[in-house]
C-alpha cells in the first residue's frame, strides 16, 4: 500500500481503479510547404473548426457548471479569433514557407512565453490558456483527437492537471474521483467535482506512471488521501464509510416530499436562499417549501445600467411561476458595503458597512426603489410572492416603505394592472436596533427574518472579513441567542411570524434550539435543507425544551 | 483621431473576461483602436494584445480610435470601461 495526500477540494470516498490521464504527445515537426496561401487557408478552416468545437464545449459546460465555468470556453474563442496571433501565423507560414501545425506551435510559445514574462500571477496564468487553444488547434489540424479515457468502467481519474476542455469532454458517469498534481481550488476541476458531488484532490504528489495507472485505489476526499492498493484492513474501513456516506444520501432521498414536523406536532417551514434564477432546479430538487430569501440584487449587479421594471417583472414572474404557488419573498434592493454597481455612483465611504446601503438608499432614490416595487407587485399576479426589507432600524422607516408601496399599489390600480392585494411585507432584522424596537415594528408588517451574518457582525462589533478576529468571533454568542429569542417573541406577541434567513439558520447543531424558540422558517441554501428536516422529524421539542430547563433551573 | 484616458478601478485590472467583451464591442468595426499604457502602445486586435499591457487596478491605460466610426466607437468603449472596470 502506497499513499500520496493532497489539498481536498471535495469530500466522499471513491473506490476504484485509477486512469492515469496523459495528453497525447503534440510534438510538432516542422515541414516545407510549397503553397504558403492554401496552408494559410488550412490554418483558417482549422480555426472556425477549433472555435465550433468551443462553442459545443461552451454549451455542455453551461449545463454541468454554470456560467462562470463556462466562460472560458468563450475566452478560448476569442483567443482563436485575436488578430495578433493570426498575423503571427500567417506570417510564419508566409515568410518561412512551413506548415500550419509549426507557426501554431511557434505563435503559441511566443505568445505563451509573453505571458509568463510579465509580473502578475493571474496573466502569467492565462500562459496555459494560450497552451490550450494551440494544443487544440494543433490537434485539428494534424487530425489527432485531443487525449481522453478510454475505459469501459468507472474509473479515478489521476492527472497532472486538466484543461477545462479535457474535464467537459469525459463520460460524467465513467469518473469516480479527480485527483490532479496541479490545479487550485477554484478551478474547473474544483467546481466540476463540487456540482457531480464526487471527491477531489488537487496539489497531490502522485507520480503519473505504471506505478499507479490501472491500481486499485480509495480516494478520501475527506482527509486529503489517495491510498494505492490499499491493504486489507484500511479498504474495509474505507469500504464502511464509503457505505455509511450512500446510506445517508439514501437517506436524504428518502426525506424529500415529508413534512417538516417535529415528533410532537410542531410545523416548521424550510426555505431556500437563492441569489440567481438559476438556482431554480436546486431549489426544486431539495425538496425546498419555498423561497425565504431572493436576493434581488444580482439582477443590479449583473446590469450595467438601471435594470427596468420590464427585465424585472420578467425575472420575478419566471420564478413565481416556477414555484407555481409555493411562497416567494423578494428581498429588495441591497447594495452598498461589499456589493457594488458603479452605475449607482454611491460616493466612497469610510466604513461602508454602516453607510448608504440597502434600504437607506432605496429611501435616498424612491425613483430606484419603486422600479422594483411596481415589478414584484405586478409578478405577484403570477404566484404567490412577499416582499421583504433589509437594514431596518426604526418603525419610522417601515412606516415610509409602507407608504410609498402603498403609493405604488394606487398606481397600478388607476392603470387596472392586476397584482395581489395581500401580499404579505415583511422585514429583515438585522441591527440590533431592530430588535430593540421589535415589538413597534411587528405591529407593522407580516413577518420577520433574521439576518444573523449582519446581526452578529453589529452586535459584536466585529467585521466577519477580518481573519485576525477569528478567536474573538463566537456564532452562537449569548448574545445572539437571546436576541433570537426575543425577535421571535416580539413577531409572535403581534400576530407577524419570524424566520432567520442567515448563515445561523443552516447550523445544525442549533436547529433543536430555534425549534425551542419556536421560530416558524428557517431559510437556508437548498442543498442544507433535507439535513434540516432530518433534525426536526427526530425532535421533541417538549422533551428538548424539558432538558434545557433542568440544565439552567 | 479621437482618445481617451482611463484610470482603472476594478481590482483584477483588465482579465481575461473584460478583455473579451471589450474586443466584440470593437470586432468588425470600421475603427482602428490602439491601446497604450505608459510608453507601451499595442493595437487592439484581440484579447492577448491588450491583456499583455496587464493593465491593473490604479493604472492608466489610453485608448485611441482612427477611422469612420471613431467617435461612436469610442463613446461604447467609454461607457464599458466606466461600467466594468
């Protein structure tokens, strides 16, 4: 038995044979050609071939990992597609009369060697993108395939890096693991691994030879290790893991379509955050009662100008209707501090935390604000959505806010533009002032949702960026719990609801004592909320709450 | 001929992803657009050209534009510097 570690980047145990993956050999020759202009034609024709290819891989990896992995696919075209590099193959083509493979091999090195030479880690990175594109067109035009598995079984794929255009191009279902001896955490691999959820491991130290290619293997993407032909004693502890992980996802399986209800009767609703209509599938997926939390701010983030009540209404309608009349809340608006859209040209602040941010700017620009308002409330025709406010901290903001949806709801009646006359409002709490006047505020709205990220940063007066402040920050401070406990209280003692739409809300060490509380929505991102229901089926929150009373009599 | 200055503010400078947008703003145009920083000039003909000025966040980069559509051209190349970085 031989074990190599490395940097996991995604947990679970794979049981296998490994496949080393090698590139096939590029080494290009250099050839006299006598027609410089018919081997140019051939470069061009091998390019619009290179940049279709892209576009095949762009699309598939849309599907696997998203926008943000796929973007590089796109990069990679226009890489094809840059003048500078054109010019310098032609060039060589032209003047040294040689083949299209070699002046691709020569541009890519020269171009690659550009980047390596300048000083920025990123750009020197883009090194290997420049590798990839000529690799790639090398490979159409000598009519080469571009490396791949060639396995009729599952297989742990041991590599020494892989370009995102070799990790699309695998059978998803042949591969149990990735194990690569470059590669960093927030690269293709990395995210591909997250989104199939099967273990990875990067900066592993394993050699690419015979020594492990073919070898029975265990990946454990929990602790970092690559056991080869493991001995017996170490594959049966594996294999028991290995077990005990299936089981809990059958599990989990098994939860989805049960109602969130304790042993002893109490409902709990269990919600998803999202921040994107993609996440829409997620959210079905888990099984999620509704949506506690959409944040509505990628909408400004992703625009370069204003987005309009139209781009709006649609994106709000899409996702009323997707949930096809499961509870919707809108967050509104809330930028400022950490995020930012230079179109709102908010002036530079020395603590952007406590700044214009969130609700202060919407009630700085009304303008803004009732934009979105008229957008939710027209979609709320289509499903059943509420409308929630972040950064809170008097009644005589919400009394504002009222207001004004009040204004815009008059609108829309003159116009005889139909939305849902109850739809409930509600507010984020998130300032320890909120909590102090929780009870003037729950006279006012529907329901709260606790923030706890925010609540905790303000209440303990530390920024949760800050790294050096790690061993003062404690989640569950008392603090903290007692103002939950009097958030749901206030909500309670006024007809509203409360929920905790924050980071808080997904600890499951804590879910018997929001339970306890009685919070009636927990709201956390989608791939949390089966573990959730798993806790509130096997509570007993009398039998709990009795236990807590004898600890502290 | 028309230019412009810009200091960036985007802390990643110009990468790869706005670099790739600012070259299908200026594809197929009938525009010639060059782009400097301090005494480096590079024609802008594709995405490595002006990512190997590795322009970042505090740099001032130049943009220049010679031929027909030089002003309309340069107004979007503004209006997407301004928005992105």
């Amino acid at each position: 038995m031989v074990v190599y570690s490395g940097k996991s980047v995604f947990g679970g145990i794979a049981i296998g044979k490994i496949c080393v993956y090698a590139k096939e050999d590029s080494q290009v020759k250099r050839e006299r050609i006598e027609d410089p202009e018919a081997e140019i034609k051939r470069y061009h024709e091998a390019k619009d071939v290179a940049i279709e290819q892209l576009g095949v891989l762009y699309e598939k990896a849309l599907k696997e990992v998203g926008e943000d992995g796929a973007g590089v696919f796109e990069a990679h075209q226009m890489m094809l597609d840059d003048g500078d590099y054109i010019d310098s193959v032609e060039n060589i083509i032209r003047t040294q009369s040689v083949n299209a493979e070699y002046a691709v091999a020569q541009t890519g090195d020269q171009m690659a060697q550009m980047f390596l030479d300048m000083e920025d880690e990123y750009f020197r990175g883009r090194a290997a993108d420049v590798h990839d594109i000529s690799e790639r067109l090398i490979g159409v035009l000598s009519g080469k395939g571009s490396g791949g598995i060639q396995t009729d079984e599952q297989v742990i794929i041991v590599a020494d890096d892989l370009a995102p255009s070799e990790t699309v191009q695998m059978d998803k279902d042949k591969i149990l693991s990735f194990v690569t001896v470059h590669g960093s955490a927030n690269s293709h691999t990395s995210i591909l691994a997250k989104t199939m959820n099967i273990p990875a491991m990067i900066g592993c130290d394993i050699p690419l030879d015979d020594t492990v290619n073919g070898k029975m293997a265990v990946v454990d993407g929990f602790e970092g290790k690559v056991y080869i032909e493991p001995n017996e004693e170490t594959m049966a502890a594996k294999k028991k893991l290995y077990e005990e992980e299936q089981e809990k996802k059958a599990l989990l399986e098994q939860l989805k379509g049960k109602d969130n209800v304790t042993l002893d009767g109490q409902h709990i609703n269990l919600y998803a955050n999202i921040g994107n209509t993609k996440d829409l599938g997620l959210v079905l997926k888990n099984d999620a009662g509704g949506i506690g939390l959409f944040r509505s701010e990628f909408i400004y983030l992703g625009s370069q100008d204003y987005p309009t009540e139209e781009e709006q209404f649609e994106i709000y309608k899409t996702v009323a209707q997707t949930m096809a009349g499961k509870k919707v809340i809108i967050r509104t608006l809330d930028i400022g501090a950490d995020k930012q859209a230079d179109y709102f040209a908010l002036p530079k602040e020395e603590n952007p935390a406590m700044g214009l941010r969130a609700i202060r700017i919407c009630l700085t620009r009304p303008e803004v604000f009732k934009t979105q308002l008229r957008a939710i409330l027209r979609a709320s025709a289509f499903g059943k959505i509420a409308i929630m406010f972040p950064m809170i901290i008097s009644l005589e903001e919400v009394k504002e806010i009222k207001g004004i949806v009040n204004e815009v709801k008059t609108e829309l009646d003159d116009a005889g533009i139909s939305y849902d006359k109850n739809i409930e409002l509600g507010i984020m709490i998130e300032t320890p002032a909120a909590v102090m006047v929780a009870d003037e505020l729950a006279e006012e709205v529907d329901f709260f949702s606790v923030g706890t990220n925010d609540l905790t940063q303000y209440t303990l007066a530390i920024d949760r960026q800050n790294d050096s402040l790690e061993k003062f920050y404690n989640s569950h401070h008392p603090a903290i719990l007692k103002m939950l406990k009097m958030i749901v209280d206030a909500a309670h003692r006024h007809g509203a609801w409360a929920g905790i739409c924050g980071e808080l809300g997904a600890d499951l060490t804590l879910t018997k004592d929001f339970l306890a509380m009685g919070f009636d929505e927990l709201s956390v991102s989608p791939g949390r909320i089966l573990p959730l229901r798993k806790i509130v089926l096997e509570t007993d929150v009398s039998e709990y709450k009795k236990s807590l009373n004898e600890a502290n009599p | 001929m028309a230019s412009f200055d810009y200091v960036i503010k985007d802390v990643h400078g110009i990468h790869a992803r706005p670099a790739t947008e600012l070259f299908k703003l200026i594809k197929g145009r009938d525009c010639v657009v060059k782009v400097a920083k301090g005494d480096k000039e590079v024609p802008f003909k594709g995405v490595m050209g002006i990512m190997s000025l590795g322009a970042k966040q505090g740099d001032s980069v130049k943009f220049s534009f010679e031929g027909a559509e030089a002003d309309a051209l340069m107004a979007e190349v503004k209006a997407f510097m301004e928005a992105n970085l």
